[in-house]
C-alpha cells in the first residue's frame, strides 16, 4: 500500500497563488508518474498536470503558463505551483501516483483532497 498527504490548499483571491504538496509513503517501488487531478462542484475530475520521474510534463490547457509541476524524487513528493488563480480553478484537488512493483502490474493511488478556493 502507498499512501498519499497532501496539503497546501485553501482560500486566495483572484490572481494570487497557492502551492500544493504530496508526498508518498508506504511500499513504494517505483512511483511513476504523479500527477494532480481536480473536481469541481457537478463537474467530473479532471488532469491537471502529471510528471514522471525522467521529468516530463503534461498539463491541462486551462492551466499551462499558470501552474508549474514539480517532483523531488528522492523524497517521493510531488509540487503543484499555482499562479494566476482564477475563480474557475476552484476545485477538491486530488493526488495520484502510480507504484509500479516488481513484476510490472501497477497500482493506482489517490490522496484524500484538498480544496483550493478562489474568491474574493
């Protein structure tokens, strides 16, 4: 089992910015990538950005040139820069790692949340 602790949400204006983290814990083998997905309110979870452990990036369009994915490998931890917050980036933002083990097979793993609010 891999765990996932996130943190760094909250409240920020139009415009302002907010930095989330996650780190993974537990049997990891090889996590690969990690990523950040959001939910809005009736909408369905969505990617936002994803990074594998070479480095490589893909963000969603809403977001590219406002948020900025990051990894430290040796501590298995994933960073979402978010600059330029719009009211439409509200969101639960989630987590999500993949452990590959020994053999191949992958497993899928989420963190609990957290919420991110842009308002005045």
């Amino acid at each position: 089992q891999v765990q996932l602790v996130e943190s760094g949400g909250g409240l920020v204006q139009p415009g302002g910015s907010l930095r989330l983290s996650c780190a993974a814990s537990g049997s990891i083998f090889s996590i690969d990538p990690m990523g950040w997905y959001r939910q809005a309110p009736g909408k369905e979870r969505e990617l936002v950005a994803r990074i594998t452990s070479g480095g490589l990036t893909n963000y969603a369009d809403s977001v590219k040139g406002r948020f900025t994915i990051s990894r430290d490998n040796a501590k298995n931890t994933v960073y979402l820069q978010m600059n330029s917050l719009k009211p439409e980036d509200t969101a639960v933002y989630y987590c999500n790692a993949q452990n590959q083990i020994p053999g191949g097979r992958r497993f899928q793993y989420w963190g609990q949340g957290t919420l991110v609010t842009v308002s005045e």
